[in-house]
C-alpha cells in the first residue's frame, strides 16, 4: 500500500503506518521562531535539515511548502526535499552544508 502525496510518494508499512522515523545521532537547531522551528538531524549516513512549521496554519504551510519544493525538484539552486527520514511534521531538505544565504554574494 502505498500513501500518495502531491510531491512525495511513501511506501507504508503494514498496518498502513508511516515508515519508522531514522533516530538521529545528534540534533541541532539552526533557526527557531513563533512560526517555524528548523532543526538539523545527523542520522548514521548523512545530515538533513527539517524544517517544521508552527501555529494555527502550520498544516496549510506544510503541505504548501511541499508542494512547491516538489514541483522545484531537481532544479540547482533550490533546497531539495528528501525521501527519508519521512517526519510528518516537516519538511525534510538534504544540508546543504553551513553555507548560508545570508554568506553569499550578492545580487543571486
């Protein structure tokens, strides 16, 4: 049985639950506010980044953000959604590293 979201397909377990999470190592927060909290989680095998929203239209922002790094897949330049670890809550983005916008030269 698989779970079909617009940007992202997953495979669920039987019994029709989300794939286990991937306990991370060590967890760090990279950026915390009113409406969102991004957390870098370093897994066995690599480092990704979650970025969950917060407040009453969280959901909405979700599934929103998802959508739109869905139909960016691919694209240089853009943060790329990972399969897994699949965090409900969050949008998961492989790390790109300690490089920052805020670091680069601009304009873009």
């Amino acid at each position: 049985m698989k779970w079909v979201h617009p940007c992202v397909e997953v495979s669920m377990a039987a019994g029709g639950a989300l794939p286990d999470r991937v306990p991370p190592v060590r967890t760090e927060t990279v950026h915390g506010s009113e409406r969102t909290r991004v957390t870098r989680h370093f897994l066995p095998e690599r480092t990704v980044i979650a970025k969950e929203p917060l407040g009453p239209d969280a959901q909405r922002r979700l599934w929103h953000e998802r959508a739109m790094l869905g139909r960016l897949r691919g694209v240089a330049g853009v943060a790329q959604l990972v399969d897994a670890p699949w965090y409900p809550e969050s949008i998961v983005l492989a790390d790109a590293g300690a490089t920052s916008l805020a670091d680069s030269a601009k304009p873009l």
